[in-house]
C-alpha cells in the first residue's frame, strides 16, 4: 500500500526554513541534493514518519521559481512511496489519470518518481516514487601502512553513529540498506573490516576480536570522534563490545544485533561450515560470483575466519568483563535464528548491567533478514538523536 513518504515545501529562503525546523523539531537537513534536470536544489529533514523536502530554485526559469512567484512559499507537492512505481503508473492510467511525463525519470534522494497535475487531485501535486539504490561512497583511512574503508552518511552534526557489519559480510553487503534510513537522524560511518569488502588484506595479520576492534578504534581516531554511538551485528556485535570495554570513554549507547559470545566445539564447527569455500563453490556458484566482487580473494578471507573461529572457545572471554560495560545497550536477535539459539541474546541481556532486549522474527542469521525500517525505529527509540 502506498504511502506519504515526504512533503515538499517551495522556499526562496532555505536556511531560514531549515532554522526554523531545527527549532520546531530539533534537527538539521540530513541531505541537500541538486537535481539540475530540474533546476532545483532539495533539502531533507527527518520529520519522524515522513520527511519534508524544503525545494530551492536554482534559476528563475525553474519550475519552482515559477511555482515561487505565482504562490509563494509553502506547500509544493505530496509524495507517496509504492514498491513498484511502472505498475502503479500503469494501473493510474488505467483509471484515467495522466501523468505529467511518459515514465517515472530519476528524482532526489534515490528515487524513481512521476507526478499527477493539480488539477487531477483537487489542486495538490501528487507524487509517487520508488526507492532504488543510492552508491555509498568509500573513504580510506591508513591502518597499519594499508587501509580501512569508511562509508560517510548524514550530517555531521547529527549525533555519530559507527555501523559494523558481520564476519564475511561487508557494508554494501549487509548493513547499506539500513544506512539509508539511519542517514535521516545520525552522521552515519560504516566500516569494512580489514580483510572485508573495500578494506586493505592485511594479509598477515591474524583475526581477531581484539584485532577488528582495533580498526574500530582506527576509524575514530580518523574521524577525530571524541565519542559516538556503536552498532553491530553478529561478528560486528562482539568486536562493538570489545571496543566498549577497551574504551568506554569513547562509547554513548551501544546496539548489538545477533551476536554470540558462548563458543563450544559444536557451534565452532556449524559456523565454519559455514565458511567453506569448496562447498560454496560448488553448491552455490552465483554467490561465489557475488563474495568475489565483493571481497576479492573471498576464498583466503574465509579460511581467515576459519581459523579464528577456532579460537573463539579459548579467546573470547568478553561474558565475564560485560559488568563492567554501562552503556546503555539495546540487544537483538532473530526469534528463529538458524545459527545462533535465543540463548546468546539473553545471556548478553543478563549480563550487561544497563541492557534493553528485542526479539524480532525471522528465522535466518542473516541481516538483509530484518526490515531495515522497523530496526531503524528500534535504533532511533534507543539512541534518541
């Protein structure tokens, strides 16, 4: 079912606007973006639900300076989300309503969009739009004479929000669709693990937790961050809290989503399972294709990951340091998750001392699994940006 995904407002004074609204609801344009075809530059601001696009002409000739001249500053045109937008134009010229171009063409804000004239929808512009992916942009920063890479969302003066993904994952794997709401409310940066997605090999450098909470700490210092807000799944959740107990100093809250800190044999050996490239490659040839333009050398990284599962029963000690981890802390999990038991969330929700616990169905460890809005609500009620 469609539905209102922003509001466009027409202003010749987007900065006294967007002031304005800093006032009333407390943030900051989270995007401005020009869309030259148009002659206008848009600014978006997180209004809970919805959105407000404040639409600021760029010539006189524009669409917007006209709309300026004839009405004045306010309300421009209302826009409704839907998940296919060629059948939903189809099925509106089907009940006779023309749109004002043939097919839907490249809006603001990684949209697809089209319009209905006022005068078919009792004097509102209406438009429809459809979501489609926005590139994230990689920034490197020097990690032990290679790199990290860092993908930098949302405004900065917006509260940080450090975004880690999972073993064997990667951001434009896992985590981007969940940046794209996040974006809105947080000045979002998402790092790949070395070894992982864009990031340097560090070919001779064993795995760890300790290892990839050290490139979290990398990344703060490259980003001169006195202190922010972490979140990570799976993997990423343990190095998040290794990270909080080796500097607590530096962590506001903390979320973590399907993380384990219990290791035995048996569970060492289904996770590596997990991770064995002959079987990958020869049951699932087109995800081999995937991991490899994702990763690279994908087959090297999961022997890596190998090998430090096999220490986690020894190593990861992290349970029993967890009282002395503050933050508050909001613990997920998968009520049907097909790797890790609901004994892993609780026994982090037991431990923790300043813990919150959401189970969220599905039946997968996987995060392209959970509905990045939902969580993103889940995240925004935890953190209050």
């Amino acid at each position: 079912m469609p539905h209102l995904e922003h509001i466009g407002l027409a202003t010749a004074d987007p900065e006294a606007v967007a002031a304005l609204y800093e006032m009333l609801l407390g943030v900051q344009p989270y995007k401005r973006e020009r869309v030259d075809r148009e002659g206008v530059q848009t600014h978006f601001i997180s209004a809970g639900s919805t959105k407000l696009e404040l639409l600021e002409a760029l010539s006189p000739d524009s669409p917007v300076a006209r709309y300026l001249e004839k009405r004045g500053e306010g309300l421009h045109h209302l826009a409704f989300e839907v998940d296919d937008i060629h059948a939903h134009m189809a099925t509106l010229r089907e009940k006779g309503f023309t749109p004002l171009s043939d097919e839907p063409k490249p809006g603001a804000d990684g949209k697809l969009i089209f319009f209905l004239h006022p005068k078919q929808t009792h004097g509102v512009l209406v438009e429809f739009c459809q979501s489609v992916a926005t590139p994230l942009v990689p920034t490197q920063i020097p990690y032990q004479d290679e790199h990290l890479t860092v993908y930098e969302r949302g405004h900065t003066a917006n509260p940080t929000l450090v975004v880690l993904h999972g073993a064997a994952g990667a951001t434009l794997l896992e985590t981007a669709p969940l940046i794209a709401h996040l974006e809105q409310l947080f000045h979002v940066l998402a790092l790949d693990f070395a070894g992982h997605g864009a990031s340097g090999a560090l070919a001779e450098q064993p795995f760890s937790i300790p290892f990839f909470a050290d490139n979290v700490r990398a990344l703060f210092d490259a980003f001169d961050l006195d202190k922010a807000h972490l979140f990570g799944f799976s993997m990423g959740g343990s190095v998040a809290l290794q990270f909080a107990f080796d500097h607590p100093e530096r962590i506001a809250h903390l979320a973590i989503h399907a993380a384990n800190l219990v290791w035995d044999e048996r569970l060492v050996r289904r996770m590596n399972a997990r991770l064995q490239a002959e079987a990958i490659n020869q049951k699932y040839p087109s995800l081999a294709t995937h991991l490899d333009a994702a990763h690279g050398d994908w087959e090297h990284l999961f022997a890596r990951l190998q090998q430090m599962v096999r220490t986690l029963p020894e190593h990861l000690n992290l349970l029993d340091q967890l009282a002395q981890v503050p933050h508050p802390t909001l613990v997920s999990a998968m009520d049907q998750d097909d790797l890790f038991s609901l004994d892993a969330p609780l026994a982090l929700h037991r431990a923790l001392p300043n813990s919150t616990l959401a189970i969220l169905p599905g039946t997968r460890h996987a995060f392209a699994d959970v509905d990045p809005a939902l969580y993103h609500r889940l995240l925004v009620q935890h953190f209050k940006p």
